[in-house]
C-alpha cells in the first residue's frame, strides 16, 4: 500500500494542538497506540487513507502533514485577549474556525447590502480610542436604547440579553451567539479562552459571544464587543475581570471595558441607588437584579468608584457568580437564529429562495444540512419568526 511521507513532529503538532492524546487517536483511526507512536517517532509511515483520515480526524488540511515543521497558526483579527497580563498564544482550532465562520458571514452579509443599495452605519467608527467612555457610552444607550424600560420589560437575565442583542441588530450590528463551533455541539468553546469578539465594518458589522458563559456576563460581553464597533476596532476580547477596567493591558479592551459598565450601569445612576444602609452582599443581589447583570459586574463597579476597597473586593470576588447558566439548548429553530444571528438568517434565506444564492452555499453560510435549506424558511416564518 501507499505510504505518506508525513512529517513525525507535525503528527504531534496536529495531535497536541486537537487535545487528544495518543490512545484517543488511535481508536479514532482503528489502529493501535503503537502504530501511532511509530508515525511520530518516524518509525513507521502510515498509509496514504490512514494520513487522510488522520488529517480529517485532527481536523487540520491534509496538506500540513507534509510541512517540514508545524505551521504558525493566527486569529485572522487582532488579539486582545490576555491572562495574568500576557497575551496568550496558540489560539485553539475552534477559535479560529468561529472567527473564520464570522468573517465568512460578515462577507456574504455586506456584499448582500450593498447590492440592496446599503449605506454606511453612522455609529461605526464614530468614536476613537482616545474619545471617552462617557461620551461613547452615552451614545451607545441612546442608539441601542438601553435604559430602565428596557430592564423592565425583562423578565430575566436571558430575555434582557435577547432584547439587547435584538436592538443591536435593529441598529444593524449582527449578533452571533454560540457555545460550539458552527452546529457540533461535540466541539464546544471555552470560555477561558475568549469570551467574544467584533468585526468592525460599516456596513456589515458583526459580534460574537461565547454562549458557554453565564447569561448575565454575555450581557456585559455584548456591551463590551459594541463598543469595539463604536471606535471601529476589531478584536478577540477575554479581560480579566479581577482588576479594575483601567488596569486591563490592552488600551481598546480598556476602553471598551469602561464603555461597557457605563453603557449597562452608569455611574451616577449606580451610585445613587449603592444604599450605605445595606451590607456588600444585599447591595450586590439587589442591584444584579435592578441592572440584568451579573454581582461580578456591580462589584467591580464598586470597586472602580472606591465604594470598595480591594481587599473587600477580592474577599466578595467570585468568578462562578457569571458561570451560572452557560451553555446552549432548546428549539433547534432558534438555536439556528441565535447562533447565525437571526438578521442573518433570514436573509440568507430569503437570497435562497429568490434563487439569489444556491442552497449548497446557505447551508455551507449557516452551518446546517443543504437538504434542510429549502423548508428552513418557512418554517421560520411559520412559527411567527417574522422578515429580516
């Protein structure tokens, strides 16, 4: 048989960078371990369908199992992310396969507006990293309208998010919300790695949040990745949240920090209703549930206004409290919306059945069965979806 000539030290590269170890990928090539320790050590090669269903199962390009060494893989967008200070590095495959699916979508989206004669969004770009959060902030609620009637009209943390995100969309952001990588719930995103990120384009922006946090810390993620298309920066975010949003590295993640906890909790507002009378953890409870938003965020708020000192803020700082409630489940219909951004869908659905795109490249576009294209529309329609 064939033998290929792959490269023993991107075996392992390909192996390490998929997380599995060698007993996994030899049960998920029916081979033994052996066998697989063999093709990294270069002791033996393996066959031409073994390479192929080696580079299928790792999930890499078939190609790269001959490079002469491991390739140097990157976010196709700049990377804000940092842990301790640093930035990391070696972004995962799953990272890099939904920020590559998000630039697919914002593509197929601003060449679908601008056919319809679309013009530029005036709140891209409006602001720079030198404007001050107050000012983006400011016109930021006023754009998304997010006040006290909009938290009243939400019953929970969940349908606060969805109201936010449907404003966002109104005022023509697209809002991407998933926990797995395109429908392959067997491949979730870790929420220690990035918890969203934004592409700024003014005329097909776009958002993503990682569904695998809690409900409450995707609101202040979506508040945090608008305000990156407020000062037209695009970005992976994931701040860490035990330092005040003036300490964070990045000077736009910084920014956009302090854009957020004013755009969801504004200062005066919050110091106003901050009652001396109460102990830290009433006041927390208390205004969570006034602001839809997680303690976290009322405690750091504390903090940043010197309500709390940072010995009482590390003493109350509990990363769990925006944990509860991650992940993904529910109607398979509004999975497909949330998770493409329902502005989205319906458009691409709509191209669809005007013959404007094939059903090969929706379902390709929406992660989804292409023999599931055609009813996909109706059936939103039928269960009072409603148009793009």
């Amino acid at each position: 048989m064939t033998e290929a000539y792959v490269t023993p030290k991107v075996v392992t590269w390909a192996r390490e960078r998929a997380k599995l170890s060698i007993e996994q990928v030899a049960t998920g090539l029916g081979v033994r371990p052996e066998k697989v320790i063999a093709w990294e050590k270069n002791t033996a090669r393996p066959t031409l369908r073994q390479a192929e269903g080696m580079a299928q199962y790792l999930r890499v390009p078939f190609g790269y199992l001959f490079l002469s060494s491991p390739p140097k893989e990157t976010i196709p967008l700049p990377d804000l992310r940092t842990i301790a200070n640093r930035p990391l590095t070696d972004p995962s495959p799953e990272l890099i396969e939904v920020t590559q699916d998000a630039l697919r979508k914002q593509d197929w989206y601003r060449e679908y507006r601008m056919e319809e004669g679309a013009e530029p969004l005036g709140f891209v770009g409006r602001y720079s990293v030198h404007s001050g959060a107050d000012q983006i902030a400011e016109n930021m609620r006023r754009t998304l309208a997010v006040n006290d009637d909009l938290r009243n009209t939400a019953r929970s943390w969940e349908e606060f998010l969805t109201l936010f995100a449907r404003n966002a969309e109104g005022a023509g952001v697209l809002v991407l919300r998933s926990g797995v990588v395109g429908n392959n719930t067997h491949r979730p995103l870790d929420v220690e790695e990035f918890r969203g990120f934004a592409l700024s384009d003014s005329v097909a922006p776009v958002v993503f949040i990682n569904a695998q946090d809690g409900k409450a810390a995707q609101i202040f993620t979506l508040a945090h990745e608008l305000a990156h298309i407020w000062i037209g920066q695009s970005g992976v975010s994931n701040p860490d949240y035990r330092m005040r949003a003036r300490q964070q590295t990045s000077p736009i993640d910084r920014l956009c920090d302090q854009v957020a906890a004013e755009v969801l909790v504004p200062i005066q507002d919050f110091m106003d209703r901050w009652s001396r009378q109460e102990d830290i953890d009433s006041n927390l409870w208390r205004l969570a549930r006034q602001y839809r938003v997680s303690e976290l965020v009322i405690l750091r708020r504390a903090f940043e206004t010197g309500i709390l000192d940072e010995r009482e803020y590390q003493h109350h700082y509990d990363p769990r409290a925006i944990r509860k409630g991650g992940g993904e489940g529910g109607n398979y219909y509004r999975n497909v919306l949330v998770r493409n951004s329902k502005t989205f869908t319906l458009s691409l659905l709509a191209a669809a059945s005007g013959d404007r795109v094939s059903y090969r490249d929706a379902a390709i576009l929406l992660n989804v069965n292409m023999a599931s294209v055609p009813a996909l529309y109706d059936k939103l329609i039928a269960i009072g979806v409603g148009s793009a």
